[in-house]
C-alpha cells in the first residue's frame, strides 16, 4: 500500500512509507508464451528495521543508523542543516551551483518528466519515485530550514514540512532510487536537471556528514586511494593476474603476448575499470590481442591508482572525484603518455573526460579519449582481418548512458558492430534516448541488505524489458544471442538481471562487452573466443 | 484615478525591471560549474543529431565546432513550438500552448502600445488606412497581438487551472501561489478582452501611454482601466514567481545543458578552471581537510596515500 500521495507524506510514521509489491511493477513481455516468473522480493528483517533507516519503501541501500538519543537526532539534524546550506556556498560547490540553482529555482512541476524516469514507470508509477518528488522535498526543506519562510509564506509554498531524522533518512534513501540516468533532464524544456538535485543530496550526506553506501565510498573511493583499486587488488596483485591473463590469451589463441606495463612514452595508456580482471578478464586480453595484432605502441600502468579507471567520486562526492581524477592523470603524467584511452567503463568515461575536464590543468591535463572511436579506427583501417561469419548470431547493444546521453559518443560502436555482427540489431529506444541498465550510480555495485533486489526488480526491470523485446523473433532457447554492454558497472547488472530471470538458461541470451565481439570475428585466430557456457 | 493608472504602470514596470535584472546579475556571477551537458547538445543536426566530439579519434587536435546560433534559434524557436509538451504530453500542451503564446503576445502588445503612442506622438498616424506603412503595421499588430492574447491567454488559463485540478501529477505538486498565478492571469486576460469589448481598436490604450509618455495621464475607461491595474499588478508580482524560467530557460541550455566547451592545455577556460581550484573549502566529512583548497585537498591524496603505502 503506498501511504505517500504528496509531498507532506514524507512526515508520516508509517514504515515502510511505501510498500512495493511484485504484482504493481510494470508488466514483463511473455516470451516462448511464457510469463517470466517473477522472484519474491526480499523484505528487511525486524533486526534490519530496528537497525537501519529503511522505512521509505523497506529497502535499504545506505544502512544509516537510526539515532539512539533526541541529542543524537538533534545533532544529526543540524549537520544535515549545515551541510544544506554549503550547498549554496560558492567556495564549496563552484563544481554543481549554477545547474543546481538553476534546476531548484526554475522547475514549474509540469511533470513532463515523469514518464521517461525508468524508476518511476517500472514501480507501477510509486509517487516518491517521480523525479520530482526529491527536488520538491528539498525545496521544500530549504524553503523553511534555510531560506526561513514566515509561516504564511510557507502555507503559500506548501513547505511546512517537519524536519527530524526520519525524513533526513528517508531523503538520503530516496536519492539513491535515482540511478543519475538524466533521461528527465533530456526532456525537460527548462533545462532542468532533477538527477543532479539526487546527486548534490547524495553530495551533502558524504561531504558534510560522512553518510555513503559503504560499497561506494570505503570501499570504493578511499580503498582506490589507499590501496590502488575498487576492487582491493594491489600493484603486486596486479601483476599475477596480468600473468594469468597472458596465460588464458595463449590458451584460446595460441598467441604470446606479453602485455606491456608503465613504458614510458607510450603512445596510449589503457586504463581499464579493475573489475574487468576480476570478473571479465576476456575484456582484458581481448583489448591486449587487439592491440598487438595493430602494432599499437600502448601500456598499463601498475602505479597505484593506475590500473583501476573507476571514479566512484562522480557519483557522490566531488571531492573524492577530484582526487581520484588527478591520481589518473598524475600516473599518465609520470609515464609520458601522448594520450589516455578509457576502456570499456561508462562512468570512467563521463567521469575522466568530461567532468575532470575542469579539474585537470596545466601538464595534468593531458588529451583523453574513449576507446570507442580508438576501436573504430582500427576495425574500419582493415589493419586486422575480421569475418564476420563468426559473428553470425543475434546481437543487440545496451548503450551506457554515461556514454551515449551524457557524453554523445553513439555511432562508433554501432559502425563497429554493423561491420561485424550480422545479426545486429538495436534495441529500442537506444542511443542518446536509451533506458538504463538499472545498475547506474554505483547501484550495480551495492550488495548490502536487499538493495540488489530493489535494483533488479524496479530499476533494471525496464532493460529486461527492453532485451526480451530486442529479441522477440529469436525466442527459442537453440539460438544463442549476445547482449553487448561495453561498460563494467552495465555488465554487472547484466549478469544479475539474467541470472535472476535464467535468461541464459532458458532463452540462450549472454551478455559480455564489445572488444570481445571484434576479436571473436578476427580471422586468425581459429578458435572463437567468446564462450557461450554459462 | 487617472494619477492612480500612471503611478501603478510606471511603478510596476520600473519595479520588474529593476528586480529581474538583479535576479538575472546574480544567476549570471554563478560561478563557473564542472560539465555536465547532456546530449544531442546540437539541436536539429541530422548528422547524426546525438553525435559529440567524443566520436572523433583524437578529437583534441581537430578545429572546435561552434553551434552558437544553430543553438539559439532552437531556443527562441521553441517559445512559439514548445516541442517537448506537443511531443510528450498532448493534452498539458493543448492548453499550455495557448496560455504560453497570451503571455508572450500580452507582452508584445503593450510593447506595441508604446511605440504606436510614441509614433503618434511623432506624427505618424497609427491607424487602419495610415498613409505610413509603419503607423498601419502598428495599428494591425496591436490589434492582433491584444485580440489573440486575450483570447488564447483565457482558453489556456482555464485549461491550464482544470489540467493543474483535475491531474493527480500536477494538483500534488502545485501551492496555493500556483493557483494564485493562475486565476491572475486568468484575470488579466479577461480584463483584457472586456477592455477590447469598450476599444475595440485599442486607440484609448495608446492614448494612455501617450499620456504616460509626456507625463499628462490621461482618464479612461472603466473596463480599461481594470486591464491597466491588473496588468500592473502582474509585473509587480512576477518576480516572486517561477516566471524568470522565460529567460532563464536560454542560459539553462546554452550555459548547462549544451556546454561542451573543453578545456584546452593554456586556454582561457584553463585559467578560470585554476581560479575555481584555489577556493578554499569548509565542508566537514571526515574524508576532507577543511580550509585546504581544491587543489591542495586533490593532489593531497596522493602524497598522503604514497607515504602511507611506502611504509
């Protein structure tokens, strides 16, 4: 039963707020003329709701205690209230001012928004989900804690609202229900940007109040930068999986290669996200078979922080964002590098290229570029002979937002794959107008409490959608069919979207990356490379 | 009554511009912000329409392309269009439409009302079968611009007062000063078309601001004199609403939404970019070192992270 309708509802006790049941989410395709089934959703245990704020819609995703004292809620409130108002000091947020003010000072709530929220349509349309819904509530707040409304002007603004640790939780959940796709901000006719107001919420809680996903921010940024990496690998660590990666080339290829580390001058430095070693250490050498089949002068790093492109920073805290991208840049600065090249990671491109931009200055700030056009070049030069028979199966592309929307890099990997993948074809919408894999913003990533389960079922429900319906005129199990998702955090909500609804098993669908798509096709290696076992 | 008119429209107009230029003059000293542009930033490119730099290999070495009026004349194209409404919700740009166009052309025919006083005034005769060109555009100009306004500015706020009522979406997120904007609106433009019913050419509203023009008021009607007072309530209390997102809207896309301008090795973006990177910070995580700058806490991580792991 959902007791918020408006805004005001955040003040109510109940718990949870929201109640989210399998049978309102948005409805699946039927595919053999099957229903997919659809698993239970994992509820919060009594201990867990003791514990933690969960009481929005019974799904945790920070693990915020609740306050053990009034005092503790009390000091709790004004670091909230503090942190609040830096929001609007230049000197602390020069970084998101201007889009945040513009976004929070000129939204008219026409709502237009609405529909293209994947999070919003999925849940069956759950009011807390609009994307207005946060950027309303924290105007509201801001209305009467910062700018200090009299009462009367406050009716006018409806922005009575009654602060106090439960609504601060509820605030602080709730914007990690958004998983910073920008498909609002796209259609919005003024210009405004609700995800960004879930990020400078999600801002104000780690910057001011040390309040993350610990997957995020222990272990994601501080780990990257006390260790080297996300993934807790380290330098020495590193360069055992490199062996094994050279191990498994000359396994399925018969190739040695060896693959280059810190040369300096190098024309190119690699930078890959460091879950691709563990995880898909295919996308790994298929990078290294391609490079060297092209003669490209290029190299890893195995500095600390240059071998994990991953900048968790940009999707929380600027200031762990800035320090991981100058980390990036100081190792690309020590090697010489003419250029550094992103490999498959959607956020490392948007946060590397585009957002660091305006971080990195002087002998920092050294050319950066996607993998995508690098790639491009090389499969169109006709420096490596492909055939594309042995591609010759369905194969669909999930765009990475990061990749598409908010940086604009769209036909590149599409030339690539309409060059060696027969059977390609798109999934709609695609492009710069694509749904998100449901695991953006770090989500692909959280694993705590029942939070996986929030993600498969409500945010990546729309991409299950979307790849059953890519694939309607090729249902049957026999036919293998390949979702290429060329990002890391993507391929991680792949795995937990097909795992979760036996895609694999039951209708042949696999997922894996783009440069494992090119090699498969290349022409000497006999063996294909890709696997199709599960 | 007369005295009331003059000082109520001079006073309103001052007041509107004095208050939207200093809420514009401090939007506009925002400080520079990280990008965070969303695509296609090209409005109208079919080559394709969502392609960025990005797609060039080497992009850095390649000329910079500008779209400066390619960009603009979508923006101020869209004021008569408002192509995301038509595309996305019909029904919201049904009535929309016609409450946004009486807004627009209210504006431009008070804008008419003076110049076509002030031609007047000139000795231009402003009137159908004018043997200027000018005075005879005027006069037609006025007349359409008033007579459409009022018309499609009632239709649309009514519509846009059921849809904000009847739409579960929109009555849940709108105040009581939402309402309050509308049936004032709703007002003005009705006066407006009372005011038409009495003059029916609008010569009695030029004359007004001729009288205003050369600081002799003059008296008018009833009818007219309502549309004058309201009006000039309008202006007052625009500035305490949304209705800067007029202007706003354009810096929205050319300063936020479509900025992709990059930052080049020595350029002078690079220098702006280093003067942002000198401010000093407050905020109080336990990851951040208050009062260090930008700078300080970013390139801070790696020394204290490299001793740490030396040790």
């Amino acid at each position: 039963m959902s007791l918020c309708k408006k805004i005001e509802d955040i003040n109510r006790a109940d718990d949870p707020l929201v109640e989210i049941k399998s049978t309102d989410l948005m409805s699946l395709p039927n595919i053999l003329d099957k229903s997919i089934q659809e698993p239970p959703l994992k509820r919060l245990t009594e201990e867990q709701k003791q514990q933690y704020e969960g009481s929005l819609d019974g799904f945790v995703a920070i693990g915020l205690p609740r306050p053990k004292s009034k005092q503790e809620e009390e000091e709790f409130i004004r670091k909230f209230l503090n942190g609040l108002e830096k929001l609007f000091i230049k000197e602390n947020n020069w970084t998101f001012l201007q889009p945040l003010v513009h976004s929070l000072e000129y939204c008219v709530k026409c709502q237009l928004c609405s529909d293209s929220c994947p999070v919003y349509v999925a849940s069956g349309r759950k009011e807390i989900y609009r994307p207005t819904f946060r950027p309303e509530l924290l105007r509201r707040i801001i209305n009467k804690y910062v700018k200090k409304q009299r009462a009367w002007v406050a009716k006018l603004t409806r922005s009575d609202i009654e602060l106090n640790s439960t609504v601060i939780g509820r605030l602080a959940e709730l914007a990690y229900r958004c998983t910073l796709c920008r498909r609002c901000t796209q259609v919005c006719p003024i210009g405004v940007d609700n995800a960004l107001v879930s990020r400078e919420i999600r801002k104000l809680f780690s910057q001011e109040m040390g309040i993350a996903p610990r997957e995020i921010h222990e272990l994601g940024t501080v780990q990257q930068l006390k260790v080297g990496s996300t993934t807790g690998i380290t330098p020495p660590a590193l360069e055992d999986i490199i062996l094994f990666i050279e191990e498994e080339i000359k396994e399925k290829t018969g190739k040695e290669i060896k693959i280059p580390f810190n040369k300096k001058g190098a024309d190119v430095l690699l930078l890959h996200n460091a879950g691709e070693f563990i995880s898909w250490p295919e996308n790994i050498e298929a990078f290294a078979i391609l490079f060297d089949a092209a003669n490209i002068r290029w190299t890893l790093s195995s500095e600390l922080g240059g071998y994990d492109a991953v900048n968790y920073g940009v999707w929380y805290d600027d200031v762990q964002m800035a320090r991981i991208a100058v980390k990036h840049a100081q190792v690309a600065k020590e090697l010489q590098v003419k250029k550094i090249n992103v490999g498959e990671c959607g956020h490392a491109h948007k946060a590397f290229i585009v957002i660091a931009d305006r971080v990195l200055t002087g002998d920092l700030n050294i050319p950066r570029e996607s993998a995508f056009p690098f790639l491009e070049n090389l499969v169109l030069s006709g420096k490596i002979r492909l055939d594309p028979n042995r591609n010759n199966f369905p194969v669909t592309l999930h765009d990475p937002c990061n990749i598409v929307r908010l940086m604009g890099i769209v036909e590149p990997q599409r030339r690539i794959l309409r060059k060696i993948c027969p059977q390609f074809m798109e999934m709609e919408p695609h492009g710069v107008d694509n749904y998100c894999c449901g695991g953006g913003s770090g989500f692909a990533i959280m694993g705590g409490r029942n939070f996986p389960d929030w993600r498969v079922h409500i945010s990546g429900r729309m991409k299950l959608k979307q790849i059953l319906e890519a694939f309607e005129n090729v249902k049957k199990p026999e036919i293998k069919k390949y979702v290429c998702a060329p990002c890391s955090n993507c391929k991680g909500q792949m795995r937990d979207l097909i795992s979760t609804y036996g895609l694999q098993e039951k209708y042949g669908i696999r997922y894996g990356g783009l440069v494992e798509l090119i090699v498969n096709a290349m022409a000497d290696i006999e063996k294909p490379f890709i696997e199709w076992e599960a | 009554m007369r005295i009331l008119l003059a000082i109520a429209t001079y006073f309103a107009y001052i007041f509107i511009i004095f208050m939207y230029s200093i809420k514009l003059k401090k939007y506009l000293r925002l400080p520079l912000h990280l990008r965070t542009e969303v695509y296609p930033v090209i409005p109208g490119d079919q080559t394709p329409k969502e392609r960025s730099y990005y797609e060039d290999p080497d992009w850095w070495t390649r000329p910079q392309r500008h779209h400066l009026l390619q960009r603009v004349w979508f923006l101020f194209s869209d004021y008569f269009l408002l192509r995301e409404y038509f595309r996305r919700d019909r029904s919201y740009w049904l009535f929309l439409y016609p409450w946004h166009i009486g807004f627009i052309l209210i504006i431009i025919f008070h804008i008419l009302c003076f110049f076509g006083a002030l031609a007047s005034l000139l000795g231009i005769p402003v009137a159908a079968g004018s043997p200027s060109i000018f005075g005879n555009a005027i006069y037609g100009l006025t007349l359409a611009a008033g007579v459409i306004s009022f018309i499609s500015g009632l239709f649309g706020s009514i519509g846009i007062l059921i849809k904000r009522l009847t739409d579960k979406g929109l009555r849940n997120y709108a105040t009581p000063q939402n309402y309050f904007t509308y049936i004032l609106l709703l007002a003005v433009f009705l006066s407006g078309l009372y005011s038409w019913y009495f003059d029916p050419v609008f010569s009695v509203y030029r004359n007004f601001w001729k009288g205003l023009i050369t600081f002799k008021p003059i008296d008018v009607e009833p009818a007219t004199a309502s549309h004058i007072l309201l009006f000039a309530f309008l202006l007052i209390y625009l500035p305490f609403t949304r209705s800067l997102h007029y202007i706003t809207r354009l810096f929205g896309f050319l300063l936020i939404r479509w900025d992709d301008k990059p930052n080049l090795r020595g350029s002078v973006l690079e220098k702006k970019v280093d003067e942002m990177l000198n401010l000093k910070i407050s905020w109080n995580g336990p990851h951040v070192k208050p009062d260090l700058t930008w700078k300080e806490i970013a390139s801070e991580a790696i020394v204290r992270e490299k001793k740490q792991v030396s040790k």
